[in-house]
C-alpha cells in the first residue's frame, strides 16, 4: 500500500497584495518584480531579527528565512506565458513573429551556401 511521508516543513510567509493596506483595500494595484523582491527581502530581515533559533542568512540555505520565488517562461517582448518549447512562442506578438522569420531567413541561407559547396 502506498503511504506519504511529510518531510521539509517550513513556513511561507506572503506579504500582503498591493493595495490592501489593513483596514481599506483599492483593487487594480500591482508591485513591479524589484518591489515584491524588496519587499520580501524586508520582511524576512524582521522575522530573522525577532526570532530565535533561526541559523544565520549565510549559514544555511536550507534552513532559516530566506526569499523564494516562482518563475515562469514568458514572451520578453509582451509578457505572454511561454507555450512552446524552442525560441518560437507561436507568434503570441507582432516580434515574435519578427524574430521567428529572422530565425527562419537566417537558416534558410546557412542550408543554401550549405547546397552550394
């Protein structure tokens, strides 16, 4: 029979949304990434200075309080989630058409001169 072991308890701590100040929240704000980055960074310098036995910020990375994150592929030029596994992200926007035809061209004459020789 399969069981499930619990193992790697921790504790996530995730700040409040932009907007919600505690006692009135205005919806449609955003942080940019370096202000949720700093924001959590702040955050976890106060926990690491009101509680104890926490190892050191540069003891360990695999205990104490430290910031993580998720990532996700996205289009650089229109912020799309990444749906593709090559450079091409099937043409979510007018550049990545752009940079997949230059990809296209640039190929297209490597195996020409190749028929060449």
């Amino acid at each position: 029979m399969k069981a499930t072991k619990r193992e790697n308890f921790r504790i996530e701590v995730t700040p409040r949304s932009a907007g919600d100040f505690g006692f009135a929240s205005v919806s449609g704000m955003q942080r940019s990434e370096a202000e949720a980055e700093r924001l959590c960074e702040d955050i976890a310098e106060q926990i690491r200075r009101h509680v104890d036995e926490l190892p050191s910020r540069h003891m360990s990375r695999q205990r104490g309080v430290y910031v993580m994150w998720d990532s996700k592929p996205i289009c650089s030029h229109c912020g799309s989630a990444w749906t593709e596994e090559g450079p091409y992200n099937g043409g979510c926007c007018d550049k990545d058409c752009e940079e997949e035809d230059a990809r296209q061209a640039a190929q297209g004459a490597v195996n020409g001169s190749e028929g060449r020789k």
